[in-house]
C-alpha cells in the first residue's frame, strides 16, 4: 500500500504542476486576436491534465485494498451528495433572490475538496 501511495503523490505531483502551468499559461496568451474557435481549443488545455488527476486517482484506488476502497467510495459519494445538492439548492435560490452566478468551473474541485474532507469522517466508521 505504501508504494500505491508514494506512486499516487508522485503522479499526482506531476499532473497537478503540469495543470498549474496550464493555467498560467494560457492566461500569460494575448487570446484578443486570436479565433473563436482558437480562443475555445486555448481554454480547454487544463482539461487535459485535469482528465490525467482522473486517471490517477482511478489507477491509485484500484491499488489499495478492498476496505480503503470503500472508504473512498463512500467519501465520493458523500461528496456528490454534499455538492449536488449544494448546487441544486444554490440554483432554486438563486432565481429567487438576486445571488452572484457561480460558474460550473468550481464544481469539480469543490467534489474533490468535499471528498477530501469526509475522507476522515467515513473512515471513522470503520476503525
């Protein structure tokens, strides 16, 4: 399980700079003179590496044992419980009062960060 770990910080390390970059980057482009279309391909650079946290995440979890994936499992879904809601909620609301607009760009983190949170919550149930 340790190396499943280390590999995880590793790659996970890698993506996330590689991401940080990304973003850097494409905000450093003077995107005024380029195309629609050029301007859409630009902004969607982060999703790459943002797919590879994907595929980390995937690949670290089918390395861990049977219980620790369960505990993830359960922290994911408390997490889509959590932020689903939130967002539902948020919409309900937000038509009815005058409330700033939350773009959809903080809904993956915000289920990564709630899922990270519960991760220690859910693992109480099973010490």
């Amino acid at each position: 399980m340790k190396t499943a770990i280390r590999q995880y910080t590793l790659h996970m390390t890698i993506v996330m700079v590689v991401y940080v970059a990304s973003v850097v980057g494409i905000n450093l482009i003077e995107s005024e003179n380029l195309s629609a279309s050029a301007r859409i391909a630009l902004s969607l650079i982060p999703i790459l590496p943002a797919i590879g946290m994907v595929f980390v995440i995937i690949r670290y979890v089918r390395r861990i044992d049977e219980v620790q994936q369960r505990i993830i499992t359960e922290a994911c879904l408390v997490s889509l419980i959590i932020v689903g809601l939130a967002c539902f909620t948020y919409g309900f609301v937000e038509g009815a009062v005058s409330l700033p607009e939350i773009s959809l760009i903080w809904v993956f983190p915000a289920l990564i960060g709630t899922a990270g949170i519960s991760l220690p919550f859910v693992r109480l149930r099973y010490v």
